[in-house]
C-alpha cells in the first residue's frame, strides 16, 4: 500500500507542479472527505482537483456486497466498488460508512486493504490506526490502482469489517472518478457517486458471543494481553462441548478457533462459557482485533497487544497464588523432597506457609520480553530469562528477585527469597513489569 507520508509528498509536488492549471487529479489517492456523503465535502467534482459532468449517462458506480444488504456485527465482509464508463481510461474513487445514527460524524467499523491497489485514510489523512478525534475512515485507490485501472471501467475491492455490535442501519457511500487518463491535470471528468443503506443480519441461533471485556490474560481482568502469553476467552456458546487438547498446540479444538490479530491462536481448553488459549507471536502493539469461531457463527471483539501483562497462577480459591518452597535439605513432600505446595495448610496435603527465609518459585503468565525468545505453540523444556527482571513487594516490603523467566510453553516463573522482615500472615504479594502491575489482592501465606 502506498503510505500516506508519501501521498502527503505525492499530492503537494503536484500541486506545485500544476499551478497554472485550474484543476488537479489525484492519481494517488483524493483527500479525506470527498465520497458525497451528507456532512463530507461533496466529491472531487468540483472540489480542487476535477471539473466535469456529474453522473452522466455514461456510466455508473456500484457498491457490490458478498451477500444481502446486511451485516452481521463483527463479521468481515468482501465489498467491491464497480466503476463502468466506456469513454474513459483511468478510474479512481472514495467509499465511507457511516452509522445512519450519527452520518456525519460518525464511524461504522474498519476498513482493510486486500490488495496494493486501495488503502485506508482518517480523517486528518494519516493512516491506520485512526486517532480518536479523526476516527472517521476511508477507502480510496493509491497510484497503484489508478495504474492498474482499464478502459472502460474497473473493480477495485477490499474487506470492511462491521461494528462489533449492532448499531442500526449503516450507509455506505462511495464517490468514483472516471478520467480520459494520461496526464494527473483532469478536466474532462466524470463523477459517479452512489450509496448503500444495510441493515444489520439476525443473529444466528446459538452463536457465540463475547461481552466487553471478556478477552484477558488468565487468572486477570486485565484486557492487555502480551503476544505468546495464556489468555481466556469468556462469553457464551464459545464450543459446542468441554475438550481439553493433548499437549499437541491444536489451533482447532471441538470445533472452536480462535483468531488473535487474525493470527491463529493455540488452544488448550473450550467450553461454552470459556477458552484457555496460548496467543500467538506477533509484533504488533495497541488495539487488534480477537475473533472466536464455531460451527454457529463468529464473535468479535477486541483486545490491546503489549510487550508485558502480568499475571499470577492462582490456587482454586482464586486468592493464594500458585508456587512451590523449594526445599533443598530434601525435607519436602513432593517430587521426593525436592519442594514443598505453597499456600494454606487447608488447602490440600502437601500445602504449608512460606517461612521467612524460605526460596520460593511462584508462576505466572505475561512477564515481559526474554533474552532468547522462545516460539509460542511449542513444547519447552528449558529456561529464558526476562529481559528485565520484574519489581516485586510482599506485604509491602520489597524482595529481590533472583530470576524471572520462561520455564514452559507461556509459562513464567518468578524466583525470590522471603524477606526475613516480612510481616506474618496472609500478605498482599505485588509485582510491576514493564509499567504493568499483577492483578491486585493475591495473597501469599506466610508463617
């Protein structure tokens, strides 16, 4: 896709280039603003860079859906602008969708680019992701596609993502261009504009669905979640039944696939309240997209993509965290005295308090970058440190951490020793990674 910096370039050589003449073509792509839709700043008939006919007899633009006039919230579809004018050469155009709640100054969905040939704008004409006050986006042709385009009409084509609920109807407007080519200074010009109004699909039986903020690291309530990091799905209707995988990484599991930045994700537990996954590796920051898929539909949502989310492991009462007392006079009851279980005596055999002085190795997910990364969904069987160690405080009182890394496939583990003046009891355990804290309120039991 041609970037926007170098349309900035683009456009403004042109227009020095081009003073003298009364009007400017945009091979590369028009400004924002220019599709006709109520609110914009009509089309490029007109408006600094074609002069023209307005929807002549010639021809005709058409907006061409996958399907019905309708859209399932969340649900990317194929769309395709047809341009039809037997007595130019070169074509172009511009579409926006627009909630019918808000046409002027609202935004419905996201447009992605299929190919080289089109590419996506805001409203300050930067490109994706859109800041918050230019959320407004559009699709238009780059240089490429103008090349591209053929006498007598051309298709351009690209996905378009819906709103992840449903907000009423949607309008689709799309302003084209049909030029007699040659060089970028236009003025015999045809117009098309054309609009579309959808309406959003019934929801099919038993589809799944995910609430806001139902995506998360485990254990967590966070909606961050770091690439190659375990995370959960919650929602409704996300497997047709409970299956657990065999260690094996499967992207399909009970016929249930998760997407995470349209990236497959690695699942090791579905039901149809909730999905255990392993996201996969990616370098991507900020909001991507998360989808769950099932034999009954797609669910949507989204999730922000950091280099660190920590998380910790907790016993099943959701309060102690989960760790082991490492035990090196052999006295521990598991693993044949390598260790004790950590946490509170009633919870199971085998269970104590950390004694001051005591080493002890606690788990969690989401702890940061590692000297030597290690590729989600595959076995590991070794050891990779953080990059940097996390900051850790145990009843308020801060301990040395003596390693922080990867031990398992996602899995971190964090290794320190109890403060010798760490008060008794239940104590708060507290860890910050890269700016990002563990959840708040786990406890560690201490004697």
């Amino acid at each position: 896709m041609l970037q926007k910096t170098t349309t900035f370039v683009l456009k403004f050589s042109l227009i020095l280039g081009l003073v003298p003449f009364a009007a400017f073509a945009y091979p590369e792509g028009p400004p924002a603003f220019r599709t006709g839709a109520p609110g914009d700043q009509g089309t490029c008939l007109g408006s600094g860079c074609h002069s023209g006919s307005l929807n002549p007899a010639a021809g005709s633009v058409k907006i061409v859906l996958p399907g019905a006039n309708t859209y399932t919230p969340g649900v990317k579809q194929h769309l395709m602008v047809q341009i039809v004018d037997s007595t130019k050469q070169k074509f172009g155009f511009e579409l926006t969708a627009r909630p019918a709640s808000n046409i002027t100054g609202g935004q419905a969905g996201n447009f992605t680019s299929s190919d080289q040939l089109t590419q996506v704008i805001c409203a300050d004409e930067s490109s994706q992701p859109c800041a918050a006050k230019f959320a407004q986006q559009f699709v238009e042709h780059t240089f490429a596609g103008y090349s591209a385009s053929t006498t007598g009409g051309y298709t351009y084509q690209f996905d378009w993502t819906p709103p992840a609920t449903d907000v009423g109807n949607v309008n689709l407007y799309v302003s084209s261009v049909a030029g007699p080519g040659g060089a970028a200074n236009q003025n015999n010009a045809n117009v098309y504009t054309a609009s579309l109004t959808l309406t959003p699909a019934a929801a099919p039986a038993n589809a799944p669905v995910i609430p806001p903020g139902g995506v998360v690291p485990v254990y967590s309530t966070s909606t961050t979640v770091q690439p190659g990091s375990w995370f959960s799905v919650y929602g409704s209707n996300l497997a047709a039944a409970t299956t657990i995988w065999n260690g094996d990484f499967p992207t399909n599991l009970g016929g249930t696939t998760v997407k995470v930045n349209n990236k497959p994700a690695y699942l090791w537990f579905v039901s149809a309240g909730q999905i255990n996954a392993q996201a996969p590796d990616d370098t991507a920051t900020g909001t991507v997209p998360v989808s769950v898929t099932t034999a009954n539909g797609t669910a949507n949502t989204t999730i922000t993509l950091a280099p660190a989310s920590p998380s910790f492991l907790l016993l099943g009462d959701a309060k102690h965290v989960t760790g082991i007392i490492l035990t090196p006079d052999g006295s521990g009851s598991q693993a044949g005295g390598v260790y004790d279980l950590l946490g509170p005596a009633a919870t199971g055999a085998g269970f104590r308090p950390a004694k001051k002085g005591d080493n002890v190795a606690l788990y969690g997910v989401g702890f940061g970058p590692l000297l030597s990364p290690v590729p989600a969904g595959k076995v590991y069987a070794s050891a990779s440190g953080v990059v940097t160690l996390p900051t850790v405080t145990l009843g308020g009182v801060p301990v040395t951490v003596d390693f922080a890394g990867v031990v398992g496939a996602g899995l971190y583990q964090l290794n320190f020793k109890i403060p010798q003046n760490a008060p008794s009891g239940e104590l708060v355990l507290a860890a910050t990674s890269n700016g990002l804290q563990t959840q708040s309120g786990i406890l560690i039991s201490v004697q």
